[in-house]
C-alpha cells in the first residue's frame, strides 16, 4: 500500500509554544489529508479535512484558531497547534487519500505523539 | 448520521482459537466498511473492507470479516489466533459520500500463549 509519513514522531514542548507536524504522501498524491486526534485507550476522533489548495474544514467543537491546517501541495500537509497547552497532549494521527468516495483508500501516518508540559 | 458500535472494550482468546471482534453499523443507505488494526504507538493498518460484492470479504494476516445487512453487523474473524495478533482493533463506516471515516471505540484483542 501506498506510505503516508509524519514528523516528527514524538515532540516535547514547554506550555504557550506553537508545534507544527507534517503529514507527507511518499508515493501518491494525496488530493485529501484528514487530521486526528487520539486520546489514550480511545478512539480516533477527526478534527479536521483538508484539500489541497483550499482551506481545511473543521469538525464541530475543533479550534481553527488553535489548529491551523494547511494544505499546501498534493503531498503535504501541516498541522500546527498554536500557544500549546498540556491538554493538548495527544496521539495525533493524519491520513491521506487520492480521491474522495469509498474506493479511494485512506492511508494512515504512523502518528505523533505531543506531550506538552 | 453514520456510526458504528464496537459493544467489546475487550476481547480474550487462547493462542490458536479462533477470534470474532464485533462491530455493527447503522447508515443510511449503502454501507462502505472498514477495519483497522493498530499496534501501541503506531498508526492504523488496514486489514480489509466491505463496499459490495460478496458478503464474505478476506484480508490481510488472515483476517476475514462477515457482512450481514439484516443483523448490520461486519464483524472481524480470524480461525486461529496468534500471539502477535494482539492489538486494538477499529471497526469504521465511511459516509455516504464516500468522505469521511468514522470509527468505533475500539476493541482491546488479547491473545495468550
């Protein structure tokens, strides 16, 4: 199957900075990136879906302020949690998909772990 | 509004059982279906998936998962569990237009030696 990339891995950040993770597409381009986020021993909870060109739409109850998506190439996707907080601390996981509709298979990253302290 | 229910925090089988982690779904209109597994700290795997075609659908690591639209169910087997088959286990429906995934609480499978 395709290989959808993170980075970085795991991040430790100090309260009130800003954390940017990038979601990559290593052999197809990806037209859609959906960001989620996981809490420990829960499930995958989207935040947001984004396309290429154009700006991410957010899942009800998700800051857009906080959590700016962008989109920028068919490859990459950037998620940046702004003036992080240790509530934030999460299991955030991205996905990529050459289309819409259900034949279009979504890919998973590996995920990032951000602990912010 | 799509859903899905995995009604098992956890499920405990013996090493060489056979397993069934359970899922239904309710939607509305033709059910696109999913399983994923993930192992601790890493992303989601795909395992399979139901769009149409046969009600039986195999996938990888010898998993295989039934549909049945009477019961809504899409439940996950596999004739002889591994140790390494241990890991949680994500049942998803995609929605109608085929957009986003929205996935089940999770099922916790723990395989003994």
């Amino acid at each position: 199957g395709a290989v959808v990339s993170q980075h970085p891995s795991r991040v430790i950040c100090k309260s009130g900075t800003s954390v940017k993770i990038e979601c990559r597409s290593l052999d197809f381009q990806a037209t859609t990136m959906f960001w989620y986020r996981q809490f420990p021993k829960q499930s995958l909870m989207l935040m947001a879906t984004s396309n290429e060109g154009s700006k991410a739409t957010y899942e009800q109850g998700v800051e857009k302020d906080k959590f700016l998506i962008n989109h920028a190439s068919l490859t990459l996707s950037t998620l940046t949690v702004t003036s992080a907080h240790p509530e934030d601390s999460s299991f955030y996981i991205c996905s990529a998909s050459a289309g819409r509709g259900p034949y279009n298979e979504q890919f998973f990253g590996p995920g990032t772990r951000l602990t912010v302290l | 509004a799509q859903s899905v229910a995995q009604p098992e925090d956890q499920v405990n089988v013996a090493e060489g059982n056979p397993l069934t982690v359970k899922c239904t779904y309710s939607v509305s209109g033709n059910p696109y279906l999913f399983w994923y597994v993930q192992y601790p700290n890493r992303g989601l795997q795909f395992l399979l998936k139901y769009i149409t075609g046969d009600n039986l659908v195999k996938g990888s690591y010898g998993f295989e998962a039934e549909f049945n639209k009477s019961q809504t169910s899409f439940h996950l087997k596999k004739p002889s569990a591994l140790v390494s088959d241990s890991a949680l286990y994500f049942c998803a429906v995609r929605d109608t237009g085929g957009f986003k995934t929205i996935f089940g609480a999770g099922t916790r499978l723990f395989v003994k030696a």
